[in-house]
C-alpha cells in the first residue's frame, strides 16, 4: 500500500530544502506556470500549505482561507514555515479518518483524506520542478516520487472547465510512454518538460 503522507513528506522536504537557496534576486524569475513569477509561485504554495493544514481538521473553510498573500522579509523561511504546518497536520493521529473540505476543488468537498493528501502530492511535485527549472537547478524530485505521483497525475480531470487560464492547471501536453515519469507528470499538468526560462 503506497504511504502518501510518507510520499508527501519528503515532496514537501525536497521543496524545503531548494528554497533553502533562494536570494531576493530570484523572486522576479520566470516560472514554468504560465505568467508567475518565483513570487507568485510561492504566495500560492504557501496559501495552498496553509490551506491543507486547515483542510486536515475535517474542519470546512471558505475561499478567503486560500489566497495567497504578499510575502513578508524572508519568503524562505515563510515557506518553511507553511510547510512544516502542513506537515504536522498530515502527520497528526486519525488523520486519514476525517474528511477533507477544500473549496478550491469542484464542490469543495468533502474527499476522503488520503486522496487529498495525494492532491497536495501532486501539487508539491509538479512545483517543486517549477522552482527548481526557475532558479536553475537540477529538479530534486526523486525517481519513485515522480513514479507514484504518476498514476495520480493522470485521474486529474483535463477538460475546458477543468484546466487553462486561472485554473490550477494547464491542459495537458503529449509527452512518450516512455519518457521519465517526471516529465510525464509535467506534461499532463500543461508544462514543457523542456522549458528554460
């Protein structure tokens, strides 16, 4: 049986540990999202970390709890900080008991709690090579993440009303059967695995 917080643990380290590296001249950088800024990008995954963390309470929450909001004066350490809530919220016990609300995602809810949790994986994978192709790294996401995150990238919906502009996703690019499962992911999420900045 696949252990997604254990899964999303170390997705959530790996981006921990990239932005570990940020400089103040990064933030303007292009990112692989189409019209976000390494700012922009991540507002959004912090809002999203907070946003989860709530969501982990079985608690119902309304939009307003998910925008992203302006960084304060060390993004690193916010995100940091985000990421280590979300974490402990994930990790705290019953929490696959309890069902998740989160308004972002068509009705809102509620999901049982490991697909959530798998939503968040998806989310902190696909990112994390964002960040990474943004500032110019190598993507730290290993192998067997980007292999489990697969089969969950693929049940995301890519239709009109689901994907394209102001939505959480693109629609999906072709990318070979037998192309790395990063890039895979990538793709079906609406990036080029090839992009540059």
């Amino acid at each position: 049986m696949v252990d997604i917080i254990e899964l999303n643990r170390r997705s959530v380290q790996a981006t921990i540990d990239l932005l570990d590296t940020l400089k103040p001249d990064d933030l303007d950088r292009p990112t692989p999202c189409a019209g976000w800024t390494v700012r922009d990008l991540l507002e959004h995954q912090i809002a999203q970390n907070h946003g989860f963390a709530f969501a982990a309470s079985g608690q119902r929450s309304d939009l307003a709890g998910w925008r992203p909001r302006p960084l304060g004066a060390d993004p690193a350490a916010e995100h940091a900080a985000s990421a280590r809530a979300v974490l402990a919220a994930f990790g705290a016990d019953g929490v696959l008991d309890r069902p998740f609300y989160l308004p972002e995602v068509r009705d809102g809810g509620p999901f049982p709690a490991e697909r959530a949790i798998g939503f968040h994986f998806i989310d902190c994978v696909a990112h994390g090579w964002d960040f990474a192709k943004a500032l110019g790294f190598p993507p730290n996401v290993d192998e067997d993440l980007a292999a489990a995150a697969l089969p969950l990238t693929r049940q995301v919906p890519d239709t009109p009303e689901s994907r394209g502009e102001g939505k959480s996703f693109l629609r999906g690019l072709p990318a070979p059967a037998d192309a790395p499962a990063l890039d895979q992911v990538v793709a079906l999420l609406g990036r080029s695995p090839d992009w540059t900045p």
